[in-house]
C-alpha cells in the first residue's frame, strides 16, 4: 500500500501521524483544515496537496506535494469605532468571537442628560476597552462580534396619589430575584406640601444597565425591572400612593473594527512532508484559502 498518493484528496495524504509530536491526528483528518484549535489548542494545523501552480504563487521555498502548514492566533489587542450608534450606556458589551474562546469589549459612553420631565437622553459610544480579548483568532478580519444590546432606563412615570413621600427618598431601579442589575439606575423627586410627587418632579441620576431582555414593569413578566423608593437610611420610604413604571430600552446601531491581533497571529510555517512534482489538485476546495492558484 502506498504511504501518499498524487491527488489532492484526504485519502491519498500521506500515512501517518501530524508531524513532530505536535498533532497526534492522521494527516487525513488533517488534510484541509483551515479551523483553528481543531487539532492543537489555538493553532490551525492543516495537510495540503499542492501542485507546482500553487507553490509558485505562493514562494516563501513551499515546495509541491503534500505540505504541514501551522499557523498561529491570537487575542483582539485593538478595536475602533467605526459608527458611534445611539443610545449607548457606559458598561454595555460586544461579544468578539470565531476564535477558540470568546472576548468581550465593554464600551464608555459619552454621557446622558437628565432633566426634570423624568426623561432621560443616553449617549453614544465614545470610547471601547478590551475587557477580554479572548483568544484563538487567526486574522483581525476573521472575528465575529455582536452588541448584546444591555438595556438602560430612559424614563418614569408616575401615577396614583402619592403622599407622605420626603425630598430626601430615592427611586431605585433595581433587576429582580434572578437576575441582578449590572448598575442600578436612580433617581429623585420633589414633594408637594402633603409629600406628594409626579412625573414631571422626578429627575433621573443614573440610567443603569439591565441584562438584554429585561423590560418595563409588568406583573406577567418575570424578567421586569424592580422599583423601590427607598428612604435616607435606606429603608422603605414612609410614602404611600405613588405607583411608578419604568421605560428601560436598548441602544441602536454602532460599529467597530478589529484593527489588531497579539499572539502569534499571522505567523504561519511551512513545512513539506512529501515532494510530489506531479500533484494533482481538485478544480476547487478549501485549501485554494491558504494556497491559491493566481
């Protein structure tokens, strides 16, 4: 039985173990992977059959015939912005992934505004940090990220007759049983004379940050937002008849780009195992992604 055969198939790969104890895969599993980690942690190692036009357009000494090609990764190291977005509250993430483990960018805003009609204005994105920069990544164009759209309160509404409320109190928005609030949001109101508060006499300090599918106040939904008005000494308020719902919404739109990767991203070796000047290779596959024929 031949240990190689001249066809660029799985089955004609050479015989044997991935070369110098670093894949205990046969070259046949090997033979055309482009994925990374599938066989060595945070490298992909693949098997190519390559005829003599691919090696010449390749160069860099790569030589026809079966070819052990190593390359290697690593973490996101830069971001940019390529779309501010709107609505963007400080804390919220993006997911970086296509590696063999995920990353995770956690994004400024640059401010809201609150105003005394209980409204408030979240900002857009005005600066990114590399929480985690995940790893496993080949090129800065291969990862994949995704906004996972946390939610922040953008206003309160009042309703009922509130009495006996302080100046002193504070709304407090809190998640629930299950899940926490990455922040609280807070914030504060005006009494009349008999303690009493509307919509239009709250302003809001702090907008929070929910998890991606909390919403508004609504006894039928176990994943509400939770309002309290807490007192000075963090206790209950003594205040009786206000009944306030939350509006907590998501940001929209935004981009950014992977400029740069660490590790041993884009390094890649090049080791032949057989030479076979007469390769034949498959019209297309795979492989034309790491040795193409122009």
């Amino acid at each position: 039985m031949a240990l190689w055969g001249k066809l660029d198939r799985a089955n004609n790969a050479p015989t044997g173990h991935g070369w110098q104890g670093e894949s205990n895969a046969y070259c046949n599993a090997l033979f055309g992977n482009v994925t990374s980690s599938s066989f060595n942690n945070n490298q992909v190692f693949g098997v190519f059959g390559v005829d003599q036009t691919e090696a010449g357009v390749k160069a860099r000494g790569v030589t026809p015939g079966w070819n052990l090609v190593r390359t290697g990764t690593g973490p996101v190291t830069g971001v940019s912005v390529t779309n501010v977005g709107v609505a963007f509250a400080t804390g919220e993430t993006i997911k970086v992934s296509n590696g063999s483990s995920n990353g995770i960018l956690t994004i400024t805003s640059n401010g809201f505004t609150g105003n005394a009609t209980s409204n408030a204005v979240a900002g857009n994105i005005g600066s990114i940090a590399i929480t985690s920069g995940g790893a496993g990544f080949v090129t800065n164009t291969g990862v994949v990220f995704g906004f996972n759209r946390e939610v922040h309160l953008v206003g309160l509404t009042v309703a009922g007759t509130a009495s006996g409320y302080a100046n002193t109190d504070t709304i407090r928005v809190y998640g629930n049983a299950t899940v926490a609030a990455t922040t609280n949001a807070t914030a504060t109101f005006v009494t009349n004379s008999t303690g009493g508060f509307v919509t239009a006499n709250v302003t809001i300090g702090n907008i929070g940050l929910f998890a991606n599918g909390f919403s508004n106040t609504a006894a039928a939904n176990t994943a509400n937002v939770r309002i309290v008005v807490v007192a000075s000494n963090g206790s209950n308020s003594a205040g009786t008849g206000a009944t306030i719902t939350a509006n907590v919404v998501p940001s929209t739109s935004g981009n950014v780009t992977i400029t740069t990767l660490g590790g041993r991203s884009g390094r890649t070796l090049y080791e032949n195992l057989v030479v076979v000047r007469s390769m034949s290779n498959a019209a297309a596959d795979a492989e034309d992604t790491v040795f193409p024929d122009a």
